[in-house]
C-alpha cells in the first residue's frame, strides 16, 4: 500500500520504505550515523522499529511512501513462481 504520510498509529508489522525523517537533537549520534546509512542504503525498516523510534523521541518526524503490512497471523508464505 502507499501511504506518503506518516506512520498510522495501528500499523501492524511489517516494512515501510523510509522517505524523510529528522532525529531529535539530543539522541547519541551513533543512532542517527547507523539509520542514515540503513536508511538511505536500504530504504525499508521494520514498522516496529520505526514505531519505536518515533515514540521514544528518537525520531522528531518520519514519512514513509510505501509499507507491506500484516494486520492479521501469517501461516502461509506464498512467492510467484518468476
């Protein structure tokens, strides 16, 4: 689903593909120089990663444009055959 907002407060888990982001300023810089580079390097995070940093204060803003989600139990994994 494509969202380009921020993280809905329900989000499930999953991925999101990071769009923009600020750290709050008195966060170890270790945090923000680890997450640029996944960030930047990967583009998607867990949303439960994201979720935490966002309601730590770690993050002061997030947006994501896209998220694979699941809001139910998984029991099946299902790949096209290509």
């Amino acid at each position: 689903m494509a969202i380009n907002v921020t993280l809905p407060e329900d989000i499930g888990t999953g991925f999101a593909e990071v769009w923009d982001w600020e750290f709050a300023a008195n966060c170890h810089p270790v945090i923000p120089a680890w997450l640029v580079r996944h960030f930047k390097k990967k583009g998607w995070a867990s949303t439960a990663l994201l979720t935490y940093l966002v309601e730590t204060g770690i993050l002061k803003s997030l947006k994501v444009c896209e998220a694979i989600l699941s809001f139910g139990k998984h029991t099946d994994i299902w790949l096209p055959e290509s």
